[in-house]
C-alpha cells in the first residue's frame, strides 16, 4: 500500500485485480472529523479487516458493473434492432408514396378523359332520372324502342345502372304498350310480321320492374288502341295476373283500347275490387265504345279515387261506370249532354271538369220537360267546355274561377250572371262583343282574357276592337277588370288590323296613365300571327315593349347591319 499526497490527508489505494483496478478516494478532515462521520482514522488504516472489507466491497461493484455491462449490449442489440426496423418502415413508406403519386397521376389522367356527367353525385344523378323519366315520357316494360324508358338507364355504366336500380321511384310506372307503333309499324302493315307481345314483353321483366318498384305506389298503363288483347289472350292474362297480385299499391289505371278488342281478357280484373285502397287515378280511353263490363266491378269501390277521365261514347241507353261520383274532384269526360247531367247531380264535391260532347255542337238537347231545375256545383272551380256548351243553361256554379268555351255559344253571359261567379280566368271562342263585356263586368276580379279565333270567325276584328274599347280605363265606375294582368287574343288578318290594333293602342295608353302601383296589365300575347314592323300601330306596340310591358308575338326591328358591312 502506498500513501501520498497533501497535507490534507489525502491518501489514495490501489488494488490489482486480475486487469482491473478500483481507486478510492478519500477526503476527510483531522480526526475529529472523520471519527463524526464513521471514516477509519488514518491510524487504522493499516488494519487487515479494512483492507477485507475493501476488497469486498470492490467485488460487489465489479459485479454491478459486470450487470450494466450485460444489460448495455442487450440495449445496443435492441436498438440495432430497432435501427433496422426503421429503415424498413421508412422503405415502405417511400414505396407507398410513389404508389401513391402514381394513383394520383392515373386518376387525374382518367378523370380529364372521362365526361363530367359521369362524376355527378348519386343524388343529383337521381334527381336527374327523375326528371328526366317524367310522365309525359314513356316508361315501358320490356325491351321496348322508347324515348327513355328506365331500362336504358343502365346501359350506360355500373354507375348509372346502380342509381338508377337503387331508386323504387324511377320504376313505378308500368306500361304494357301493344300499340306497335315502333319504326310505324302495324300488324301486317306492309308485309310487316304480325305483332308479338311474348317477344317484346317477357314477363320477366315485369317482375323485375315490380321488384324495382319497392313497396310504393304504382301507375299502370294498358296501351291497345290497335293491338287485340284476344290475340295472345294466356300471355296478356299472365301480365295482368302479375299486375293484379300488386293492385294493393296502384295509384293510377290507365287503359286506352276499344273495348270491343277486350274479349274476355280483362275479366279477371274483377278480383282488384276492394284492394284498391290507393287508387287515385283512373283513365279509360275507347273512342266511340261503350264503358266495359269487366271494369264496373273493379273500380265500384276506391276510396280514394279523385280523378277520372272517360273518353267512350257514354249515354243513358247504355250501362255507364259504377263509380262512386260523390268523392270525386275532377273529371274530364266525353260523353252524351244528357248522361252527364245526370252524373253531375252525384258529384257535389267536384272542383274541376271538362266535358266534350260526342255528338257535337248539332247534337240533340235532353228533353227540356225532364229537368227541372239547374244542376248545382257548389265547389267547382274549373270548367272547360269543348262542344255541347248549351248545357251552359242547366249549370250553376257560385263558386267558378277559371272558364274555358272553345265555341259560340249565347249561353255564356246568362250562366254567369244567374251563377254569379267571379271569374279569374276567361278563355272563349268566337262569341259577341256583348256577350264577353257583360262576363267581364261581373268579374272585377279578372286577370286573364283569353279570346281565340275559332274557324276563321268573320267578325273577330269588330269583337276585338269593342272588348279593347270596352277595357279601356276613362277614370269612372264603368271601368272593368282594373286587376287584368294578362291579354291573348290571335292576330286578325292584315286588311283589318288596323282596328282592333288602334283600340288596343288606347287601351293601353289608358292603363299605362295610372301609378305605376296601380298598372296590372303585365302581358300581351297577340297568338301565332307575329306583327311585323312594317304593320301599323307596331311602333306604339315597340315603345309598350320598352317600357317593360311583355309582348308576345310582335316582330323585332329590321336590324342594323352597315358597320358589319363596312367592316367586312
């Protein structure tokens, strides 16, 4: 053992072990100090237990230390592991990154090929098929060569199939149509083969379109204007086999054909009667045929139908359709004068109706000793009249808002005046002037004159210029129709223009006088006859247009080409 070092008392021991040394240091102050904080006097230090007891000591530090050494290369081969691991993740990520940027260049690649109309979203898709497959469009089952029936929907893409299938709304109407009115062709017209529904409708399809349909609401529609269901009469009484195990969700039965083609086709129709709970809805097209049989027990119970259209040849010597006339709203009807006299005493609640009589204007009155008082309409709203308009003389309707005779008739003015309606739409044929003046002053709450030129009426020009003359606003309590918003009349012949347009000039000149918050008169429409600008009273008509009034119908000024020409 070898002691140095300052007079502090110092001392330093060295102990070999094997390759190893351990160095303990000591500092300790006199004696007295290290007797105070158990330290061995330098007096001692000598003693051979110290020294055990160092070396002891050393052992168990070694031991330690041996221990941090192990545990030190675990760690460093874990984080060498870890190391490792890292740079793989990194690697991968760097490969899914360029995947990445790869999939982005490719599908901005295709989606500046592909039209924007196949990226619309799914419901404005939707939106769109719908509009597009509106009812006056076709919607046909089968494979039918149609404007836009929903199955070409979706032989467009997935996509647009997916939509299309994914919307009960789309399928929901049903047409059957037999009419073969495909290319123009009629069965064994012009050689052609006869008609085959079996090919052109597979009752496959019609499952389908039901499957489609979901749980709604449906429409049918039978179309045999020429097509005789007892041509293939198993095949057409499979189809509406098939449609009558659904009629628990028909709102609309359209069938347009003769009945006289029915045969016996259509009688199973009879089972629908009482399921339908949601019918709302009901057409029967025949032409000059009477109302069928097969369809009275069918539609004489439907709680909910509303509207129904005839056009058959209806009169009393004949059956007519057992309907619940009460519950109905409106009716568009072709039928004999007397026949649907008697139905309207069933439907009070009726709001709108349009009736055109089968035998014409020359056909014959009932008999005037069987009625005995007018037919009242206490909820009527809309009347158009389309021939027979002399049953005009038996109708009263307090409550009439919008009028339509497409023909002369005298019975106008005493019907409105002994209903004593307030008219808020006028639209009549060829008449007298006194007979639409005398309407118009029982309707001060008019805003739409309609006057048409039926058959080329010879004094159409001479009404026109007294009903302008009668319009015009001198600032007394005989004006009319101060609330008048829009005006139609058809342009009368050249030779005679001159007036009827210069009372119309006045008439306008008096209505644009008044506050510009008291000016109604929105609107003129002159009809199919454009006014050129060469026509007189056109330049008056020009400066109405330029001060905002709408004028339909009156030609536009030559127009300027001389700078184009200087500059070509």
């Amino acid at each position: 053992m070898k002691i140095s070092g300052p007079p502090q008392h110092v001392f330093e021991y060295q102990l070999a072990s094997r390759s190893q040394s351990v160095c303990f240091f000591f500092l300790f102050a006199p004696k007295a100090a290290a007797s105070e904080i158990g330290m061995p006097s330098p007096a001692i230090l000598d003693n051979e237990s110290l020294q055990d007891a160092l070396r002891e000591q050393a052992t168990a530090l070694r031991a330690q230390m041996d221990a941090l050494h192990s545990r030190t290369t675990i760690l460093d081969a874990k984080k060498v592991a870890l190391r490792r691991e890292l740079e793989a993740v990194m690697l991968e990520e760097a490969g899914c990154q360029k995947e990445m940027a790869l999939v982005d260049r490719t599908l901005t690649t295709v989606l500046e090929r592909v039209s924007h109309i196949f990226r619309i979203p799914r419901e404005i898709l939707t939106e769109i098929f719908r509009w597009t497959l509106w009812p006056e469009y076709t919607r046909v089952v089968g494979i039918r060569i149609v404007p836009i029936p929903p199955w070409k929907l979706g032989h467009i893409c997935r996509y647009w199939r997916e939509t299309a299938q994914a919307d009960p709304r789309l399928w929901s109407d049903i047409v059957i149509d037999c009419t073969d009115s495909r290319q123009g062709r009629r069965p064994g017209y012009y050689g052609s083969p006869p008609y085959n529904p079996v090919s052109e409708y597979p009752l496959e399809a019609l499952a389908t379109q039901l499957r489609l349909s979901g749980t709604g609401c449906v429409s049918v529609e039978f179309r045999l204007e020429v097509y005789k269901p007892v041509q293939h009469p198993s095949y057409m009484m499979a189809l509406l086999n098939t449609l009558i195990a659904e009629s628990n969700r028909w709102i609309r039965f359209t069938m347009g054909c003769r009945t006289d083609h029915l045969g016996g086709v259509f009688d199973p129709l009879s089972q629908v009667c009482g399921r339908l709970d949601r019918l709302q809805y009901l057409y029967v097209g025949g032409g000059d045929s009477e109302w069928p049989k097969q369809l009275n027990d069918a539609f004489s119970v439907a709680p909910n139908l509303q509207e129904v259209y005839l056009s058959l040849n209806l009169s009393n010597r004949a059956p007519g359709p057992s309907i619940c006339w009460a519950q109905l709203t409106k009716l568009d009807i072709t039928a004999e004068a007397d026949f649907l006299l008697d139905s309207l005493r069933l439907a009070e609640n009726l709001r709108e109706l349009v009736f055109t009589d089968s035998l014409g204007v020359e056909g014959p009155h009932p008999d005037s000793s069987r009625i005995t008082q007018s037919t009242e309409l206490p909820e009527l709203r809309r009347l158009s009249l389309k021939k027979g308009t002399w049953i005009l003389r038996y109708l009263y309707t307090p409550k009439l808002e919008y009028l339509e005779v497409d023909w002369e008739s005298d019975a106008i003015a005493p019907f409105v005046v002994r209903s004593r309606c307030n008219l808020h739409s006028l639209n009549v044929g060829s008449t007298t002037s006194a007979n639409i003046i005398t309407v118009l002053r029982m309707s001060p709450d008019l805003f739409h004159l309609e006057i048409a030129d039926e058959d080329g009426y010879k004094w159409y020009d001479e009404l026109l210029t007294e009903v302008f003359s009668a319009l015009t606003l001198k600032g007394t309590s005989t004006d009319i129709c101060l609330n008048l918003v829009s005006l139609r009349f058809d342009s009368a012949v050249p030779s005679a223009r001159s007036s009827a347009y210069a009372a119309l000039c006045n008439m306008l000149h008096s209505r644009r006088r008044v506050p510009p918050h008291l000016q109604s008169l929105k609107s003129i429409d002159i009809g199919y006859c454009a006014l050129d600008y060469t026509e007189p009273h056109w330049e008056q008509l020009d400066a109405f247009r330029r001060d905002g009034l709408d004028i339909v119908g009156l030609g536009e000024p030559p127009s300027d080409t001389s700078d184009d020409e200087d500059d070509f």
